[in-house]
C-alpha cells in the first residue's frame, strides 16, 4: 500500500510560493480572490443567495457564481450594481507592492 502525505491548503501555499512561476500566477490573482471573498462574506452576512443576489443586482445567478468562483472578472459598473444589491459602496484602492 502506499502511503499518500496530504498537506493543508497554507502547506502547498507556503511550498509553491518558493517558486518564482507559482509565486506570479498566484500574485496575478489575488484581486479577484479579494473581490470573490469579499462578495461571498457580504452576500452570506445578508443571508442572501446567489440568485437573490443577482436579481437584485440586475444580472443572472451565473453571473455571480463565476465571480465567486473567480471564473471572470467583474467590470467596475457590475461592481457597483453588485455592491448596491449588498447595501454597500465599492472602493477601489491602490496599495504598494509589499516584498
């Protein structure tokens, strides 16, 4: 039998970010996963689903699964329309690069 090692998902981070191509395709995404979880966290906090949220945002429930998801990218109008549905204001913000 072999014997498999499973690692948390901060191992394989922590491993991967050693390297350098890893470490720019994770980079490269990270402002739609802060866009994704930020979502998420507003939508469950106002105990809405999917669809209730994209009803109310004027698109389709995929629409929203993709951005939650991080299968695309929003634009900033649906941004603002997403963040509206949320009762919320979106900021965007630029920040430094940290090394």
């Amino acid at each position: 039998m072999s014997k498999e090692k499973f690692y948390t998902v901060s191992e394989l981070e922590k491993k991967g970010m050693k390297n350098p191509k890893f470490r720019r395709a994770y980079e490269a995404l990270e402002p739609e996963y802060q866009i994704a979880r930020a979502v998420i966290a507003a939508r469950l906090k106002k105990g809405m689903t999917q669809g209730e949220l994209a009803r109310k945002a004027g698109t389709k429930q995929p629409v929203i699964a993709r951005l939650e998801n991080m299968k695309s990218a929003p634009s900033s109008r649906s941004m603002g329309r997403i963040a509206n549905a949320l009762d919320l204001r979106w900021n965007l913000k630029l920040v430094p690069k940290t090394r």
